[in-house]
C-alpha cells in the first residue's frame, strides 16, 4: 500500500496530463482564428465581397469578423471552457465510481456494522472511483491495525484516520485539477472583452473627430467591435463561473462522503477494535 502512493502521484502530477492545458489552448487559438478569418470573414459575408467593407444586412457572422483581431483569443478562451467543462465530466464521473455514492457509503457503514470487512472490499472493488478508493485505503489499514499489538488503541485509530487522510490527499489533486484554468478564464475573459471594447470605442471616437463629415463605416465598425468583444467576453466569462461553481459543488459532495466514510471506519474501530 505504502510503495503504490508515490506511483499514483506520480500519475496525477506528471505525464500528457500536466502538460495537456499548454497542448491544447494553443491548438485552439489555430482553430479561433481559422474560423475568425475563414468563415466568419469569408467575403460571401459582405458587401462586393469585400471583407473590408461592410457586412451585408442581417449577416451575424460578418458583424463577429468585424469585432476584430480581439474575436480569436475570445472565441480560444470560449473553446477553452469548453473543452475543459468536457474534460472535468468525464474525470468527475469516473472519480464517481460505478454506482451511486450515498448508496455506497450506505452499504460501507452496514458492512462495518456486521464486521463483514471482505464484503466491504468486494463493495470497494465493484464501486471503484476516487471515493472507494480512498475508503479501500481505509480498510486496509482498519486490517492492518487489528493485527498489531504493540499500539495503544487511540493509535490505531489515529493511523486509521492519517491513512484516510493521505489517501483523500492523492485523489483530490486530480478532482481539482484544470478548475483554476475556468477560474482563470471567468476573469480573463471579462478583461478581454474590455480591453476589445475600448479598441472598438477608439475607433468609433477617431472616426467621429475626422475633418469634415463624419466616416460613418468606420464609426459603425467601431461601435459593431465594441459591441461584439463585450459580448463574447462577459458570455465567456458566465459559462466559466457556472461551470467553475458547478464542479466545486461536486467536488465538495465527494469530499463530504469521504469524510463520512473515513468517520464510520474510525469509530467502527474505536468501538469494536483491539
């Protein structure tokens, strides 16, 4: 048990899935700007066909081009979200195990009640996922300490507890893994749509202070950039902080039926143990 945790965090905090953040957001920034230049400034989306004119009426995808060289890190930090909130599903739901968890800490706690520690192994195996197996890790040192003789019984179940402990320690590293990335990016993107939006009223402003008549395309194109950074910036932004708080929540709820779990094996012990 003790020569297996260097190995699983080992896994957790090295290999493709350290690096995976600083493969992929560049990956996507090609992809942002492939659409922003391709699609969304395909000269079918305005006038003459000329992407540096005005988009033709009602074309939404002409207007995003015209949001300017701002568009592709938003539209990168958008599939970034994404990407990430796929990513943080499947991790969550493999870390869930195969079967509900309050069920399963349910059936922990009547395992231990009937002193029935193979059955709870068995349950552990069948449930896997981060939760059975930081109460597998508990279990084993529950056996562990019902074979020495040589410690106090407050001892024990304080080995117990510190076993429990280093096991949750190893899994939640990997639970918590790439939210600081949506943390990041719930900020960032707020920003970028400002910063995009202050270009856009910039070129709004020099448009108006032109001798003579003012140049209204540039003024629209402007106003048309302004407009669009902030709106892909703070949509952006919203979807990162649901999200961001979605997976916090879930996280918690496992952490919470660890600790449950990990409870009923120390007093199971401090009331049945030797």
């Amino acid at each position: 048990m003790t020569a297996a945790k260097p190995t699983q965090a080992k896994q957790q905090g090295g290999g493709l899935s350290a690096i995976f953040p600083f493969i992929i957001i560049p990956v996507l920034y090609v992809v942002a700007y492939f659409i922003w230049s391709k699609v969304f400034g395909s000269p079918s989306n305005f006038a003459d066909g000329d992407n540096t004119k005005d988009p033709l009426p009602g074309n939404y995808l002409g207007t995003i081009y015209k949001g300017g060289f701002i568009v592709p890190i938003l539209l990168t930090l958008f599939f970034t979200v994404i990407v990430f909130v796929i990513e943080r599903f499947i991790t969550l739901s493999q870390a869930r195990g195969a079967g509900n968890i309050d069920s399963f800490v349910r059936s922990i706690k009547g395992y231990l009640d009937r002193n029935d520690h193979s059955g709870a192994l068995a349950a552990c195996d069948k449930q896997k996922g981060a939760v059975a197996n930081v109460v597998r890790a508990g279990l084993m040192k529950y056996d562990e300490m019902t074979k020495v003789t040589d410690m106090e019984k407050d001892e024990k179940v304080i080995a117990i507890q510190k076993e429990v402990e280093e096991a949750t320690s190893l899994e939640l590293p990997m639970l918590e893994k790439n939210l600081n990335i949506l943390a990041t990016i719930a900020s960032i993107a707020t920003l970028m749509g400002l910063f995009g939006t202050v270009l856009g009223m910039i070129r709004a402003f020099s448009a108006l202070a032109t001798a003579g008549a003012p140049d209204s395309t540039a003024l629209a194109t402007g106003i048309s950039e302004a407009l669009i950074n902030t709106a892909l910036g703070i949509g952006t932004s919203a979807l990162a902080i649901i999200f961001y708080n979605f997976f916090t929540s879930r996280i918690d709820g496992m952490t919470y039926r660890i600790d449950e779990a990990g409870y009923s094996l120390t007093q199971t012990f401090a009331a049945k143990g030797h």
